[in-house]
C-alpha cells in the first residue's frame, strides 16, 4: 500500500474524529503530505495540543474498528445538498469542472467529497500520531477566512512510526535556528526586516573558511573570480528579461539620477557585461568566471525559514561561457568539481537529478538535445545513476541538480548546472571563431553550494554543531586546573595560534568539571586540559571529541596531529 493513500485516509479518520468531538466543525481538505497529512477545519473551539490527543484516541478506536472506505458518485445536485452546511466543501465542489465525476467516500458514518484513492479498511493504516495544530488561510490566500489545520502522520506499521518520530525528534535537535543561537553563530534583527541574515563572529568565521576553501578551489580548477555590483539599471533587466519574467521575484527599484535601479536577483548580467566588454576570439573560451555573488529576492514573510529561505543571500555563482565544441568536456568537468565540492564538506551520499525540455521553451531542438546529451554523459562518466524529470526543465535550458543526504538522511538539494540558451540570444552574446566568422556560445549557470546562507544551514545541522576541525571557529581550548597555570596555559595557546590554529583558554576560576563541561557543549573538536604534572612534563591532557581521551601528549605532537586533520579536511 502507498504511504500516500494510507496518510490521506488517516486524514479521513481525522476529519471523522473531529466531527464526532465537534459537530459543529466545517471542513475545507485534508490531503497527504511528504511526511504525513493535513486537515483543515473551521470551528469556534480553539484547538489545543490536549484536543489533539483526543481526536488521535476517537482515530485510533476507528483504527482498531476496521473502517471500511466506501466511494459512490452523485450529480452535482446531489451533492450540493449533502454539502448545505459545509461553504468551503461547496467551493471545492465548484472547482470540479463540468462532466467530471464526482465522488464521495463513506467511512463509518463520516462522508467527504473525494477524489480517492484510499484504503480499502482502515485496518491498513498501522499507526497514526498527530503532531501539532497551526492557523493556516483557505487556500492559503491571507484574504480569506483563516482555518484550524491538524497536522498528523501515519505509517503501514508501529516500527515505521517510531523510527519517524525519532528522527524528527533528531531532527529538532540539530535544528540550525536552536543550535544557531545556542552556539552564537547568526541572527535576525526586527530592526533590520524578516528574512536578512546577521552572521554573528564564529559564524563568520565558518563563512571565512567556506568562501576561502571555496575560491582556492576555483582558482585551483581554472576558474577566474569577478566582483560585480548589488544594484543595476532597468534597462539591463529589460533585456535580460528579468523584469518580464522573473517580477515577482525582485523588489521594487530605488531611484539615482532619474533612472531605476533595481537589487540583483541574479549575477548573470553583470558577468555577460563583463564578457561584453570587448570583442571575444574562440581561442580564450572556455572562460569559468565565478563570484559569491549576494543576490536579492522577494520570498513572503510566510515563507521564510532560518537560513534555509532568506530575503537576501551569496550564491557561490559561476557562469561557464564555451564553444559547441567543448561543451561536453565542459559539463564533465563542471560535474565533477561539484561532486569534489560537496564531498569535501563531508557529503558523501549524493544523486543527481535530470531536468529535460519543456512544452514551451526557447532555444533550437539541436542545442537542447546537446546540452542533455552532454549532461547524461558527465553523469555517466562520474560513475553516477540520475533521475529524470521529462519536461521538468527551465523553459531556457535543461539542468541537473544534485541532492545531497545528510547525516540523519535527508535530501538537500546543493548543486544547480543549468544551461541558458535565453540570455546569449538577449544579450547577443558572440564569439569569432576559426572560420572569423560570428557565433553564439554555450553559456551554463552553476552553483555548487547554492547559497552561502542555506548551504551553512545544512552544514549546522547535518554535524548538529560540531563542526569538523577546519571549520570549527574554535579549535580546541585549554583549560588550566588552577590560576597559575593559567599564564603557560596562554603561552601555550600563542604557540598553536602561530601554528595557525584557533585556540582559546578558559581562564576562570571554576572547577575543571565546569570548565569541561562548558567546552564539551561548545562542540569543540579539542579539550585540552593543564594540570601541575602536564606542566612539568611540557604536555596536555588531550580530549578529542572524534576520539576521545588520548592521554598526555608533547605539544608538538598534537601540533602535528592536528595539521594532519586540518590538511586532509578530517570530518
Ligand atoms: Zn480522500
Ligand atoms: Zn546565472
């Protein structure tokens, strides 16, 4: 059985539930989710989290009764007068078109209209549990009335259920917006508006080793880096085509000198501006020109979550700009730099996704049927199997995304190589080739991170805070046991700084057990800890928090043993 079909029956029980408990409900819809289900409901009982037991108790009897889902059909007639009582069910109803069929399922003494499918008996449904309860607009339009929505999930067995509740459980605990402010790494302000990050100073100091890993990489891989600005004038989004398309997205343009100035959404015209500059000869392409690139876009208030959607954020942005000629070895390469990227930041579990030619799209049918040949043979070269989503694409060029998976096994999507057959035709971009002729270049967006902001998310919760050592802000700290040790304690710690290493020492007066445990909830990779005899003895007592305790070792040696890790990018 489909988890969906058995999620969306659980949604039944549930709305059966709640007009056993509550007769004067009105139901609007309680479709299945990726992780579970919804019902809406409207009532003038405010639901509370003691309610919600209630009604799981109501479903689990109905559970253990063996409901059957009964489906029968009716005129519209018909079933405007089943529905009298209930307006957002008959709005549901007028949104079935003429000559359809529509259909209701009856389970027990509850009937809803429906399109199905469902279980045949709620015997199928082996666990259900409901989670929380949330004000949610009809059809999530902040117009209209606001309903009750319960959200629940179900599962085919009691082992499934748990196993989910666990890792949401798990999931809670890594949360990057808790573990965020546990660990001061970033913030948000009311003063400065929703949605637009503060990247507070340990946070920053991950972002400093992301961006400088991040662009030694490029400059390592043949990539050149640009710098571009935050603003640009109308008439390059008019060509672009960014104010047709993509209005929504961009904010509204302040004014300088009488002419509009409008955030950039993307980096892409600033680059084709810098290509533009002058004439371009075939001999210098491929040109891989690569910026952190801040961008802004317009997100509802609603929609905004953490750093995972922001107002206004850095992508790690590169445009490739190549002849038909090397465009697969191109891609190929571009592939395998992404999968390098992420797996040097401890993402190992990745797949790539396939996104083809749409109905509507611009380009010629020979340049997209390269472009996905080119990306289906570097999948294949980097040993890789990807999914494909037919007519999934962008309607100016296809892609593939790779989707990471986490350490407690969720999907992130980090990577985006997206080939663009729109903006060289707006821009009239061209190059002189062999033949001193005039053609038009292949032109590929990509992003290895996606954003700086979002991939630091992830990062925060897929080490849940204990970040390897080469991003950790603090490396290691020593504690010395008493007040006079605390000045070679310092010596110490100016040696592993000169070293090149982050190292603080805890200079209060509290016992080692404090100290320690303050260390330990700052998820540092190293504790090192200075008694009398390891200051005689010209070592520390060395806690790793991969390892363990190691003992007392020379200074040196630790310095040696932390370069090792540092260098091989140890997660
Ligand atoms: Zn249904
Ligand atoms: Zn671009």
């Amino acid at each position: 059985m489909e988890l969906e079909t058995i999620r969306h029956s659980a949604a039944h029980l549930m709305a059966a539930a709640v007009k056993k408990l509550y007769p004067e409900t009105k139901f609007d819809i309680g479709p299945a989710t990726e992780n579970g289900f919804y019902y809406d409901f409207d009532m003038d009982h405010r639901l509370t989290v003691e309610d919600l037991a209630q009604i799981e108790k109501a479903m689990k009897k109905m559970l253990g009764g063996k409901v059957k889902f009964e489906r029968f059909e009716t005129t519209r007639e018909e079933a405007q007068k089943l529905l009298a009582d209930q307006p957002f069910k008959l709005e549901r109803l007028a949104d079935i078109p003429e000559g359809e069929a529509i259909s209701f399922y009856r389970s027990g003494d509850f009937i809803d209209l429906c399109r199905g499918p469902h279980v045949e008996s709620s015997a199928e449904i082996g666990a259900v549990k409901l989670l929380s309860v949330a004000g949610s607009y009809f059809r999530g339009d902040e117009n209209n009335k606001m309903l009750q929505r319960i959200y629940g999930t179900a599962f085919a067995t009691a082992e499934d259920l748990k196993e989910y509740l666990n890792r949401i459980e798990e999931a809670a605990k890594r949360d990057h917006r808790k573990l965020g402010t546990e660990l001061e790494l970033f913030g948000f302000s009311e003063q400065i508006g929703p949605g637009l990050v503060l990247w507070h100073p340990k946070g920053a100091m991950i972002r400093h080793l992301v961006e400088t890993a991040w662009k030694e990489e490029h400059y390592k891989n043949g990539y050149q880096l640009l710098y571009t600005p935050h603003i640009g004038q109308s008439i390059l989004w008019e060509t672009s085509g960014h104010l047709d398309f993509y209005h929504d997205g961009m904010y509204s343009p302040m004014q300088i000198d009488e002419k509009d100035y409008y955030a950039k959404p993307m980096n892409c015209p600033f680059h084709i501006e810098v290509y533009r500059s002058r004439l371009r000869s075939y001999r210098e392409l491929p040109l891989r020109w690569a910026e952190l690139g801040t961008v802004y876009r317009y997100e509802k208030s609603g929609s905004l979550h953490g750093l995972m959607r922001v107002r206004g954020f850095t992508q790690d942005d590169a445009h490739i700009i190549c002849t038909p000629e090397t465009i697969e070895e191109e891609i190929a390469e571009v592939l395998r730099f992404s999968l390098y990227i992420n797996r040097m930041f401890g993402f190992t579990d990745i797949k790539p996704y396939l996104a083809t030619r749409p109905a509507k799209a611009v380009g010629e049918p020979e340049r997209w049927a390269k472009a996905i040949d080119s990306l289906e043979k570097a999948v294949a070269k980097a040993g890789l199997e990807c999914e494909v989503d037919e007519g999934g694409g962008a309607f100016y060029g296809p892609k593939i995304d790779l989707k990471i998976k986490d350490a407690i096994g969720r999907e992130w999507q980090t990577t985006t190589i997206q080939f663009d057959f729109n903006l060289p035709e707006r821009f009239d971009m061209t190059y002189i080739g062999a033949d001193g002729q005039k053609h038009r270049p292949y032109m590929v967006h990509r992003a290895l991170l996606g954003s700086l902001e979002r991939f630091f998310g992830i990062l925060v919760e897929h080490y849940a805070g204990a970040f390897p050592l080469w991003l950790a802000p603090e490396q290691a700290r020593i504690l010395p046991v008493s007040d006079k040790l605390v000045d070679q304690a310092m010596a110490i710690r100016d040696e592993m700084r000169k070293a090149g290493f982050r190292v603080e020492v805890d200079p209060q007066a509290a016992g080692l057990g404090a100290k320690i445990r303050e260390a330990r909830s700052a998820r540092l990779p190293y504790i090192f800890v200075l008694g009398d005899r390891e200051a005689a003895e010209g070592t520390l007592a060395v806690r790793s928090r991969r390892e363990g305790e190691l003992g007392a070792m020379k200074i040196a040696e630790i310095i040696e043993k932390m370069k090792y890790e540092l260098e091989n990018k140890v997660n």
